[in-house]
C-alpha cells in the first residue's frame, strides 16, 4: 500500500530527483534555486511513498483567477518509472481533488506539454478537458 502526504517543507529537497526527469535539460543547481523561490511563494507538494522511497510528486498551488474562481494547480507531476501504469498516478490525482476540495477549491486547471500525448490521455481520463493553449516567452 503506498502512502499520499504532503511532504514537509524541510523535506522537500527530496523530491529534486523527479524533478530532474521532467526538466532533464535543467542542472540541478537552477531546479534548486527554483524550488526555494517557489517554497516562499505558497508551494506545496504531495509526495506518493513505497515504504521509506519517494516514487511520486504532484507540485501543487492554491489559486483564484477571474476565470476559474478558487482552484488548485497541479505542478510537476512525477510518477517514477518503475511505477508507471499501475494506478498511482490515478490515485494520487483523487488526493489532490478531495484535498483541493476541502481548501474551498471549485476547480482544478494545469499545464501540460504539446508534445506530452500519454500525459494527454492521462488528463482527459481524470476528467479535465482542454480549454486553451498554454504560451511562454522567454524573456
């Protein structure tokens, strides 16, 4: 049985391995430096256990935007490889929906990459549909 928490603040460290397999052209200095500015800005992060391991990440913000009302984000969604496709990414997304529930969350949006389809299947099974486009400029 695997188990669903928030990872602590003085432990989050710990979840920079799976974040160096979604941001693989990062060095782990920059993704560091990056989680500590999100750290003071009201990040959290759901950590998925096996036993003592680490094997699963959901970054997570508590949001309001005009369009969407109060909503969580899901951020840096990571299952490990060794435990793809056997329903923790599933479960996982159930946490995040009955924690942003109980936050006063009226919806869920996120982000995923255009080129990401296995992450597109993924979304579109948990219920989420496709409103827009996401665009980023380098500045």
């Amino acid at each position: 049985m695997y188990q669903y928490q928030l990872i602590p603040v003085a432990q989050m460290h710990s979840i920079i391995p799976l974040l160096q397999l979604l941001n693989k052209e990062l060095e782990v200095t920059i993704i560091q430096q990056r989680l500590d500015e999100m750290l003071t800005r009201g990040y959290e992060c759901l950590g998925v256990y096996d036993g003592d391991q680490l094997i699963g990440i959901c970054g997570l913000w508590l949001l309001t935007k005009i369009y969407a009302g109060r909503h969580i984000e899901p951020d840096n969604v990571c299952i490990h490889p060794d435990y793809r496709n056997k329903g923790v990414g599933e479960a996982m997304m159930h946490w995040v929906d009955e924690y942003a529930r109980s936050k006063g969350c009226i919806a869920s949006e996120l982000n995923a990459y255009v080129v990401n389809k296995k992450a597109h299947k993924f979304w579109l099974r948990q219920g989420y549909e496709i409103i827009g486009f996401h665009f980023i400029k380098k500045l």
